[in-house]
C-alpha cells in the first residue's frame, strides 16, 4: 500500500469510525504500525485535518478539508437562527457578540432566499429575564475547560460562606437565571456546581488534567442525573398517602 493510499485510508476511518481511536488500532485497521499511524496523523494535520487526541489516548477527526461545506435545509436554518439568537440573550457578553457575528457571516454566504427567510425567520426566543451576568470572565473559563487545565477561584455559596477553590472545569451549563460550571472540585474531592456570579477572582493554572474532560463529564451526568432520580423517588414516597393500619 502507498503511503497517499494510506493517507487516505485513514481519513476514511477516522470519518466513520468512533472516537477517539487509538494508533494501535488504527494500525491493525490499516496493516501499519502505531509509529507509521502518528506520522501519518501528522501529514494530516499539516495538510489542514483538524484531528484531536494525542498518543496513549487516541485521535478524532474534529474537521475536514477535503469534504466540501454542506448546504442547509430550511428547517435546518431555522434551527440554526433561534439557537444563535437564544445564545445572544443568554449568553456572556463575549459568546453574545459571537452569536451576533456567526449570524451576520451566516447570512453573507446563504443564497438569497435562505438570506431573506434568515432575515425575516419566524421563529424567535424571548427572555424576560435574562441570567445574572457572571463575575468572571466566562470566555477565560471556556477556554480553561477546553484546555483541560485546572483553575482557582474565590467562590461564595448561597449562605454566604467564602472559600478558595481549585477545580477540573468538566463543562459550563446556561440555566433560566444562572449560568454555572459543572467540575471537580479537588478542596471536596467529588463533583460540584458553581454559580458564575459567585465566583471571584479566576486564576487559570498549568495543572492539566488531559485527556480527562470528556469521561469526567460524561461520569459526572450521570451521577447528577442519579442523585436526580432518588431525590424525585424520595418526593414520590413522601408525597404517597399513607395506609391506614388497625
């Protein structure tokens, strides 16, 4: 096999396949070694692939330049505008203009008619009440989270205790009226949610905890969505007539 034919062979199965797939494997797909994989994955990324993960951990194909840009369907613009619109109420000021830009730029490379339905959509969000506005830079936190690099901060809790806290930032969630941050907390050893408005004083580290967001987020959901259910099993119980016995 030529090394262009491998180059494309593995494009193929970084597209189809699951990630992130290790060299290892992708070497056995292919009848290569891992060291002929990471060379390759390097060809790649230089030739414009945008393939994350790194060795010992495995490698997805995140952008691809060979693949021309899709068109959308109406409904799906329209998806796309109420999403973009709801991020410019809710957002922080930095992910708001984003949302304003990625509109305008939106709308510059539609056809005409998809410009116009853009335009004038019919679809819209409205908020009443917007959610408080972070202490923090939440684009600094964003990009720490994307990093996977831990970070410090004051934080105060709802009985107005202080305390500095080191975490794992796993992911930052946009409720009705705040917006918090999902992460380890390494002063409670365990999973916590931070309110952005109570925090204060974000200091991004060089502690790097990657390549571990991704499965301690997906672990930390769950759990949530655990503690979820039993809080709603015990309500039930509570809630629940009780049997009158002689």
């Amino acid at each position: 096999m030529s090394r262009t034919h491998r180059l494309f062979q593995l494009m193929q199965a970084l597209r189809i396949g699951p990630g992130p797939r290790t060299a290892a494997r992708l070497g056995e797909e292919l009848g290569v070694s891992a060291r002929s994989i990471h060379r390759d994955i390097a060809t790649l990324r230089e030739i414009g692939a945008v393939i994350d993960g790194e060795a010992g951990y495995g490698f997805t194909l995140i952008e691809d330049n060979a693949l021309p840009p899709m068109g959308f369907r109406d409904t799906e613009l329209e998806a796309l505008v109420l999403g973009l619109r709801e991020v410019e109420q809710i957002g922080d000021p930095e992910l708001a203009t984003a949302a304003s830009e990625a509109l305008r730029k939106l709308q510059a490379r539609l056809p005409p008619r998809q410009a116009h339905r853009l335009r004038h959509a019919v679809l819209a969000p409205h908020r009443f009440e917007r959610p408080i506005p972070p202490a923090i830079s939440a684009q600094d936190l964003r990009q720490a989270a994307w990093d996977e690099v831990e970070v410090r901060f004051g934080y105060t809790d709802g009985y107005g205790a202080v305390t500095e806290r080191q975490v794992k930032p796993l992911s930052v969630v946009y409720f009705d009226r705040s917006t918090v941050l999902i992460a380890w907390c390494c002063l409670r050893n365990a999973v916590r949610v931070f309110r952005l408005d109570r925090m204060r004083g974000l200091e991004v580290t060089e502690q790097s905890f990657r390549p571990h967001r991704v499965p301690m987020l997906r672990e930390a959901l769950e759990q949530m969505r655990q503690e979820h259910r039993q809080d709603h099993r015990q309500q039930d119980r509570q809630a629940a007539p009780r049997t009158r016995r002689d």
